[in-house]
C-alpha cells in the first residue's frame, strides 16, 4: 500500500473525540454485541489508569478506519470498543446531570457537564435537544443511541428494543452504577468524575490506521495478526456489497433484503469459516485466487447491482455443499455420502472442494457421491500415503472446476480423467504404502492408522470394525517404549520402526490392556485369539523383527492397491 492511501500512529481517545471529526460506524457494519465480561474488563482497564500511581498508559488495539476526507471516518474495525467508551462518557455526563438536579455546586458542574459533552460527545441543541453526535452508530442502533443515550435519559425504554439495543441500554445503565460505586463517599463528585474522564482519555490510546477505501482496509486485515481480524474482513465485503446498491441509489427494502441474505449465509457458516467458503465458492466458477487477493479479485467483478445479487444467489447454491462436507453429520446427504464426507474432513483436505462444488451444480446424486467416493481415495493415495504436494493438486482440482463450470466436462468419467494427475499409479501407491509410518501420538493420526487397519481387515476376512467403537484399539506389536525383550531391533530401529504400519494391528481394548508392554511371545497367545484375522495373521510368526516388519508392511500394500483405487483410472 501506498503511504497515499495508508496511514497510521498512536492515538488516545481525547485525541480521537476531542479533535472536531465525526466517526461513523457503516450503516450495514455489525451491531452492539458486547455485554457484562467485555464492559467489566474495559472498567477494570480505566480504573487501573485513574487510581493514583495507576498506569500512565493502556494499549487498546487497533482502530482501523477508512475516509476520504480526512473530516468523516468510517469505522471499519473497533467499533464495539469505541462505542463502549462513548458510553462510559455518556454514563458520566448523566451523573453529572443528577448533580445538577439536586443543586449540587450547580455553575461548576454545569461547566463540567457542558465541556465535557462539547469535547467528548459533540453539540447537543438546547431547544429541541437533538444531538448533533461525534460518533453515529449502524441503521439497527443510531436511533436507540441518539434518542435516548446521546441526550441522557434517565429512563432508556426497555421493551421491544432490539437485541443489541437493550445491550446497549444496559450497557449505559452497568457503567452508570459502577461510577457510583466509584465515587461513593467522593467530597467533590463533580470534580471526580471530570477527573476520570480526562485521565482515562489521556492514557487509553489505539494504534489508529486510516486507509482511503476498502481495497486497502482488506489488505490491513490480511496484514494484521490480531483477534478478530477474519471477522472484520468479512464484514469487510459486506459492507463493500452494500455500498455498490448506495451507490447505484437502491431502495431501502432492498438493501434490507440484502441484508438478511446475508446474515442468513453467515449466520448457517459461521463469521469466521465465510471467507475460506468464499474462496472455495468463487474458484469453483470463477478464476484460481489466493486468500489475500480473494477481496481485491471480488471487487473487481463486482461493481453493480446485479453482480452483487448474483453474487449472493450462487453462494446461495453452492452453501449446503460446503457445509455438507465441512459438518457432514449435521447433512441431509445419503449416509452413505456422508460416510465419504466424513473421511474427507478426517483427512484434511480441502483442495477438492471447489471441484465437489461445481459437480453437485452438473452431476445427479448417484454419480456425484460416486465422484465423492473417488476423490476420497484420491486423497487417501495423494495426501495421507503419498504426501505428495498440496499445490499441484489445488491447481489440478481448480481447473477441472472450470472445464465443469464451462460445460466442457459434463459426465463423472470427464471429471476423472480430468484429476487423473492426482491419482498416483498402483506401483507409486504400493512403494509408498510398503514405507508409510503414521506417528499416532495425535488423535487424528490414530483413527487414520484404525480406519486403515480396518478397511484392510474387511478386504481380508470381510468383518467390518467400527472405527467409532470404544472396544477397538490400536496395538503396536512392538511397543513404542519397550522395556526390553525386543533384542531384534536396535536403539535406531525402535526409533524409525515401531511407527510402521507393519507394527500396527487391531485389539479389542480390553485384550490390549492386558498386555501393555509385554514381550512378543506373551502377545501372540492373546492375538491368537483375537476376533481380527490380520492380527492373527501376525501370531502365526515365530518372532517379531524389524524384517518381519517390513515383509508384513508389503503384503499389507498390496491388498491396499485393491482397496483404494479407482477402476476407470487403474
């Protein structure tokens, strides 16, 4: 970013309210949502900067805003901070007031009242008691604000307010209550509460960056490593979407309707997974983006009304899919589609789903969940055998996502072949199982070592484990921390070998208690016995050695080049 279009210091909250600007939060920006654990850290924060010997500073975070003219900001980020602070003020000018009606050194205070309003809040018309604000907050909170907080009513209303506007009333009334059990037994209360507003506006200070439109508000948030930055990015868009409809003039009802499309998308995915959603979704019909250009890319197609409705219609199309695949138990999908999801998710990988996306839009069920199917033992060589590079199959998975999208692909068999660069062969499959060590000491990593194990059992004696069952167990033959009587192997084999998945077998949990870290003649009467028959395979060996490790390792990826392959492909 230019320094034309980038700015940014240190500011204290005197210098930001107390400098003649205004500050606007965006009219479709996120509502009020802080509550009681937000307002008692930051209450907690001033009184640690008022107390005498208190601290000279507190650092608030960033505040990041957006003009054009240098006179009215747009909050882009901190608004519930900077919201809450005008609260703060607000809840002391009303103790103020409260002085005032009970005579309470009336000039003084009535000075106090006057200039911290003027420096703080902005000019408050005496006649019709309009305010004309220094901070205006988004559509669902400005009038709540300005009608009752802004001129310091002692009774905000409290019945059908919206959500966020009864936490912004409570909100005034929490501050209010703890400023008077801050002043209680004060000999000058007037004096007291001028005091803490000016000490805390003078030692609460914000990193201020000011940028010149959204492009370069989006870059901030892709630079800054701070809480929240995903969220506000996204907001980021949406209030980019909005301002193309302002821009073009749009009635208000279709800017509300707008709105609760919106809210409805993000609300199903979550704030923080919309913009991983966005990128899938926009590279199964569009071009190949990264996460840091994705905003700059969007606002480059997107710049009239109906781009941004279009927009919303296909995120619209393409949402259940994703969500399918990322919460495949909370899906309307075919159990057995979602069993395929659900290997997906636990393998990690994400790259196809541009490619599931675009097929759902072409394909009928019983071909996409067969292409699911494929693209799961795609995956399985790839990723969890191969671990083989992420990027070449990212970019393989995004253009067949636009042969698709184009109608240049249009059958199961097209898409195939169109991935087939990320199908490794049988031979380069077989090579790379016979050497595969899985290290289980993660959870995720376990179940992937026992879903193996059991799909190779079911191709061996055509008996199905539960992957999900409290009774299986994974056994390491020879154990990973043996206490001797493993002769065979050496100190360096111990260290490369027992993460084989040759030294790994299936045990119902409870025979795999009895044996801990016993020697492997002691195992092999209790794998004799198991229910498993490519654990009783392993009784049948005489010894167990780092060889016998490898030859079991081999039989096992051949039998594995039957399990995971793909006919049309092979």
């Amino acid at each position: 970013m230019s320094a034309t279009n980038f700015n940014t210091k240190n500011d204290t909250f005197r210098k930001l309210m107390g400098n003649g600007l205004t500050y606007r939060v965006p009219r479709f920006q996120r509502d009020y949502s802080w509550g009681e654990e937000e307002w008692d850290d930051l209450w907690q924060d001033i009184l640690g900067t008022v107390k005498d010997g208190g601290e000279p500073a507190h650092y608030m975070g960033y505040l990041v805003l957006q003009s054009a003219d240098d006179k009215m900001f747009d909050v882009i980020d901190g608004q519930q901070r900077l919201t809450t602070l005008n609260i703060v003020v607000l809840a002391a000018l009303r103790h103020l007031k409260r002085l005032l009606e009970q005579g309470r050194d009336v000039e003084a205070t009535q000075q106090r009242l006057d200039g911290l309003r003027q420096t703080y809040i902005g000019y408050l018309d005496p006649v019709t008691l309009v305010a004309r604000s220094k901070l205006s907050l988004n559509r669902n909170n400005d009038t709540y604000f300005q009608t009752y907080l802004v001129p310091l009513s002692e009774n905000p209303p409290q019945r059908k307010n919206k959500t966020s506007e009864n936490a912004l009333r409570k909100a005034y009334e929490w501050f209010s209550k703890a400023l008077q059990e801050q002043l209680r037994g004060a000999s000058d209360p007037g004096r007291e509460v001028a005091r803490l507003v000016d000490t805390m506006s003078d030692r609460l200070f914000f990193t201020v960056i000011t940028v010149t439109d959204e492009l370069n508000a989006y870059k901030v948030f892709e630079t800054l490593n701070a809480r929240g930055v995903r969220l506000s990015a996204t907001d980021l868009l949406k209030n980019y979407l909005f301002s193309v409809l302002h821009r073009e003039g749009q009635h208000e009802h279709e800017l509300r309707s707008l709105d609760d499309r919106w809210e409805r998308i993000v609300g199903q995915l979550q704030a923080e997974s919309f913009p991983d959603f966005l990128r899938f979704h926009w590279i199964s019909r569009r071009n190949f983006v990264r996460q840091t250009d994705l905003f700059k890319t969007i606002r480059n197609h997107v710049r009239g009304r109906a781009e941004v409705f279009a927009l919303l219609s296909a995120m619209d199309e393409d949402m259940d899919t994703y969500l399918a695949l990322t919460s495949p138990d909370h899906s309307n999908w075919p159990s057995s589609a979602r069993d395929q999801a659900k290997l997906l998710k636990m393998f990690s990988v994400r790259q196809p789903y541009p490619l599931l996306m675009a097929a759902k839009r072409r394909l009928d069920d019983g071909d996409f969940e067969r292409l699911l199917k494929a693209i799961v033992v795609m995956s399985f060589r790839y990723n969890i055998i191969g671990g083989l590079q992420a990027a070449a199959q990212e970019q393989a998975y995004h253009t067949e996502a636009q042969r698709v999208t184009n109608g240049e692909h249009t059958t199961l068999l097209h898409m195939l072949e169109g991935i087939r660069s990320v199908y490794p062969t049988d031979a380069t499959f077989v090579a790379a199982f016979s050497e595969k060590s899985i290290a289980v000491s993660q959870s995720r990593n376990r179940k992937i070592a026992c879903y193996i194990l059991c799909e190779l059992e079911q191709q061996r004696s055509g008996l199905s484990p539960d992957l999900d069952s409290p009774g299986l167990s994974l056994e390491h033959i020879c154990p990973t921390n043996p206490n001797g009587g493993w002769s065979a192997f050496t100190d360096e084999e111990l260290e490369t070998m027992t993460s084989r998945l040759g030294n790994m077998a299936l045990l119902q949990t409870s025979a795999n208690k009895q044996l801990g870290n016993a020697e492997f003649p002691a195992k092999r009467s209790i794998y004799a016995d198991s229910i498993y028959t490519l654990t009783r395979d392993v009784a049948e060996c005489e010894d167990w050695t780092p060889n016998a490790i490898i030859e079991r390792q081999k039989k096992l990826a051949r039998m594995a080049s039957a399990i995971w392959r793909i006919p049309q492909l092979s």
